[in-house]
C-alpha cells in the first residue's frame, strides 16, 4: 500500500484540484444561497489560519511524529483542494456576469489560475503564490457578499468591498507577525505586498469596466416583434425561418409598415436586490457603433429566473444593431446583435409569428 501511495503521490495535488473542481460544480447553486456563502467563508477561513499556524513552530512540533505526521504531511494537498474549490466557484460565478465582449480577459484569467494553481513551478513560488491566492480568493468573496448584502452595486459598495477583503486580510498578517522567527522583511516582500496588489488590480480592472458585475447575470436576451404580458408570463412573438435555429428571437429582422422592434432581457438579481440597468441601442455606421437610444430599467431582484423587462424602438433604420445591458456603475452585463431589413415595407407578406413564454 505504501509503494502505491509513494508511486502516485506526485498526482495527488492534481487529484485533490480536479476532486475540488468537480465537487464545487455538483454544489454550487445560487450565488445569493446562505448556506453556499458561509461554506466559502468558512474555506478562507481555514485556508488563512492554515497559512497562519503552519509557520508556528510550536504547531510544527506537535505535528512531528505519529499519526499527527501523516495528517500534517497532506497540508499542501487540503490547501490545495480548498484553493480549487473557491477558484472554480468564483470562475463560476464571474463567468455567468461577464459580458464575453469586455471581461474575457478577466474570467479567462481567472481560469488560467485555476490551472496554474496545480503547477510544481507554480508552487515553488511558496509563500507568494499562495498568499496571492489566498489574497485573490478573499476579495473575488467580498466583491460579490457586499452588493448581495448591500442590495445594489456601484462604486461605494465595489470600494467598500475591497476595504472589508483587506482588513480581513490584514487580520492575518498581523498574526504572522507575532512570530519572532518571520523577519519583517521577508513578511513585507513575500507576504503583504504580493496579497495586497491583488485589491489594487481589482480596483483597475473595475475602474477600466472589465471586472463582471457580480452578482448581476443575463439569463435571457433577445429580440422580438411584439412583446404582453398574460398573467405572470410574457408572450415574446417573432417571425425567423425555422433554420435559423440559433437566433434568440428575430435577430434577422423583417420590418414592415408599422412594425416595432423589442428587445426582451431576463436579468438575474439577489433577493431584495434593487437597482438600475440601462438598455442602450447602438446602430452601426460606417466604421464604428453609434448610440441611438439609452433607457434605463429598474431590477428588482428574487426571481429565480430573473428579473423580466423589455424596451421598445418605433423610429429606427435599416442596418446593423445592437443592444447592451449595463449596470448604474457602467459595466456590462452582455448584449445582443441583430439587424434590421425594411425592404419588407415595400412588398408586405403574411407572416407566420412564434410565440415563447417567459
């Protein structure tokens, strides 16, 4: 058993990741869920006084000999695992509020560390990776907690949000610094600075609109020909040629005399969320997007599908269009592409409309 154990001991932090990966996939529900929140608050915890006490000597002792041995042995391998954990619940979360358009860089950055996590180079790095890590975990946590907290996003409650993740961190560099044996040095270079520049680069990455609007998502966009409501549904109707199976409504609009152009979206709000997005309506001309209309919509959140609302365009013209979904503070939540053919005003013909229900 013990040649076993010693033949595949290198996989092991591989395992733990891919065991941490999966398991957060088959748990991860609502981002707003109580019981899911304390459950990432209590992994940081672990993680940061696990990162604390294993640099206590007395810790070390006790740990040195028997059964104790072999369960400190694993300790790189439990980080490793909760580390997985959070990482993938965050690339989660952040992916389904990233617009692909402007936060691709983000949550693909965020995937590469997930994988990166796992490298034997990477983990050489010792106390700055991992307090990076530790440090990245922290304040993705408090960047989405404090709007769902706070009912509503923008910059007060993003900077707020970085405040509590950094006296949160603080609490544990200031239990590192209790131990004689750690040279302030090597705390200030190895361990603080690495952790706090992770605050900073959030606070660019918003400030430049490529941080997700957590905890806001887009459960459903597209465009319509009419929209009304019957009781609790929405009945969105649309004329598209049954090939065009991939469309979200009629993104290849055939206007005719007195048609209007909707535009439906489902956004996905924490329970007594409150707050404003806009629908802007951008027309492409000649080289570049302009923008033709911006109207704002209050969400208000706890529906488990999303919060429902649509605009409505009666003067427009013939072309390429988009709608973007965006937030109070500026950031985007997705958009869609279509556009609009008005040859039909000239020669009508009978149309045969779908209707969804929403």
């Amino acid at each position: 058993m013990r040649q076993l154990v010693d033949k595949y001991q290198p996989y092991f932090p591989a395992a733990f990741f891919i065991g941490g990966f999966v398991f957060d996939l088959l748990t991860t529900a609502r981002i707003d869920e109580t019981f899911q929140l304390l459950q990432q608050f209590l992994y940081l915890l672990v993680i940061g006084f696990f990162l604390v006490f294993e640099k206590s000597p007395r810790l070390e002792l006790f740990f040195a000999t028997g059964f104790r041995a072999k369960i400190w042995h694993y300790k790189t391998e439990a980080v490793h695992f909760l580390l997985g954990a959070l990482l993938s619940v965050y690339m989660i979360f952040y992916f389904k509020s990233a617009s692909p358009w402007n936060s691709f860089l983000f949550v693909g950055s965020l995937a590469a560390l997930l994988v990166l996590n796992e490298f034997e180079r990477i983990k050489g790095l010792g106390d700055i990776i991992r307090f990076s890590l530790f440090s990245l975990c922290s304040v993705s946590y408090f960047v989405y907690l404090v709007p769902i907290l706070w009912h509503q996003i923008g910059f007060f409650t993003f900077l707020f949000s970085l405040i509590i993740a950094a006296i949160f961190m603080v609490f544990f560099f200031y239990l590192l610094s209790k131990y004689e044996h750690l040279p302030q040095s090597y705390l200030l270079k190895n361990i603080v600075t690495p952790a706090m520049l992770v605050p900073v680069i959030f606070f660019f990455l918003y400030a430049f609109h490529v941080l997700p609007p957590v905890p806001l998502s887009l459960e459903k966009i597209g465009v319509y020909h009419d929209i009304k409501k019957s009781g609790k549904e929405y009945e969105l109707s649309y004329d598209r040629p049954s090939w065009k199976f991939w469309e979200n409504g009629a993104q290849s609009f055939i206007a005719m005399a007195g048609d209007k152009v909707f535009c439906f979206a489902s956004i996905f709000a924490p329970d007594f969320f409150a707050d404003r997005v806009t629908m802007e309506w951008w027309q492409k001309r000649g080289d570049g997007w302009t923008k033709t209309d911006s109207i704002p919509m209050q969400v208000v959140g706890g529906r488990e599908k999303g919060f429902r609302g649509y605009t409505v365009k009666t003067n427009y013209e013939g072309g390429e269009w988009q709608v973007r979904v965006v937030t109070s503070d500026h950031r985007e939540i997705g958009r869609i592409y279509f556009s609009i053919d008005k040859t039909g005003q000239m020669a009508p013909v009978e149309r045969a409309f779908t209707v969804d229900r929403f």
